[in-house]
C-alpha cells in the first residue's frame, strides 16, 4: 500500500488548482467551435435542401405544363396543317373548275333561233353540247358563234348530226364537243384585256 502525501504549502496548491491549462482550454475553444460550426452547417444544409427540393418540385410542375402545352400546340399544328392541306386542295380545285357562270352566260348569246338545246354535259376543261336545229345551216351558224367565245372555248370540234323526226317535222340532232378554258386561265386572260385595250388605243392615237 502505498500512500502519496503533497507536501507542497496550502497556499501554492490552491494557487496551482487555480491555473487554467492554456492547451486544454484552447482544445476545448476549438471543439466548441467545431460543434457550432458543424450544426450551422447541418442546418444549412437541411434548409437548402428543402429549397432544392421546393425548386424541384416547382420546375417538375412546370415541366408538366410546359409537356401539356406542346402536346396541345402539336395538336392545333396538326389541325392547321389539315387545314391547310384541305385549303390547297380547294385552290387546286377551284383554278382548274368549270367556269360554268361565264359559260353559260356567253352561251345564251351565242344561240341561233332555230337551235334547241337538249343535254348539256359539263366538266373541267371539256362541254358536250346536244340539241336539235331546224336545219343544217343553224347547227354551223351556232358552232361558228361558240367559236368565236374566244374568252372561253378555245377548241370546237366538228359537229355530229343525225336526222330526227318530231311529229310530221324532220329535225337535225347535233353533239358538239367544246374545250374550255379553266377559272383561272379566264381570269387571267380577263386581266390581260384593259393592258391590250390600252395598247390599242395608244395605237390609235398615233
């Protein structure tokens, strides 16, 4: 057994328990500093994570609208594109239409009195004229007169007649094949006029 006994004075022992370690203290400053400066961090970081996160799902919802919107607008552009697609179609159609309109308003001038007409079949670029006429000489007449519908036809073929008989009175029966002109080449030939009307008269002029 063995028993330590401190033989320094009252005195200088209580002055030496009063002494603070400086290595000790300044450990112990540091690790303090270290815990503050860790749980700072990690509560940081908690709240900026929770921002990110909120971020996130900000632009998540965004993203699904924004994913909305294009499938919509690639919707309507699909639509306009049909649209389109059916408006070109129309134009097509229309430039290459019978102008049944121009036609048939040129034609009542060009009837002679003794031509009845009977059928008249009409389709883009080509009519199919039949009727009857008193006589041979009305048929050329009339095909003379659609020949001359210059703004119109632009081909008349040789008519076919046959003969016919309606009570006691013999008729002459005639098909007549036309080529016409399409909307858009009347319009254009209709716009053409006022330019040579006006290169007429300057002709005139001088």
């Amino acid at each position: 057994m063995q028993v330590l006994f401190d033989l320094r004075a009252p005195k200088i022992v209580q002055t030496q328990e009063k002494q603070i370690d400086a290595l000790r203290l300044l450990s112990m400053i540091l690790f303090c500093g270290f815990v503050v400066v860790s749980l700072f961090n990690i509560a940081y970081t908690v709240i900026n994570l929770r921002d990110v996160r909120a971020q996130l799902d900000s632009i998540k919802g965004e993203q699904s609208v924004l994913v909305g919107q294009a499938a919509k607008i690639d919707t309507e552009i699909a639509t306009l594109r049909l649209y389109k697609e059916k408006i070109k179609a129309y134009v097509a159609f229309s430039k290459e239409e019978m102008p049944s309109v121009e036609f048939l308003a040129s034609l009542e001038g060009a009837m002679p009195g003794g031509v009845k007409l009977t059928r008249m079949d009409m389709k883009p670029g080509n009519v199919v004229i039949r009727g009857v006429a008193i006589t041979d000489q009305d048929i050329v007449d009339f095909g003379g007169k659609l020949d001359g519908m210059k703004n119109i036809v632009t081909k008349v073929d040789a008519p076919v007649t046959a003969k016919t008989t309606v009570g006691s009175r013999i008729l002459v029966e005639f098909t007549v094949p036309l080529a016409v002109k399409t909307v858009s080449e009347v319009a254009a030939a209709m716009a053409e006029l006022p330019a040579e009307e006006s290169a007429a008269g300057e002709g005139i002029g001088q």
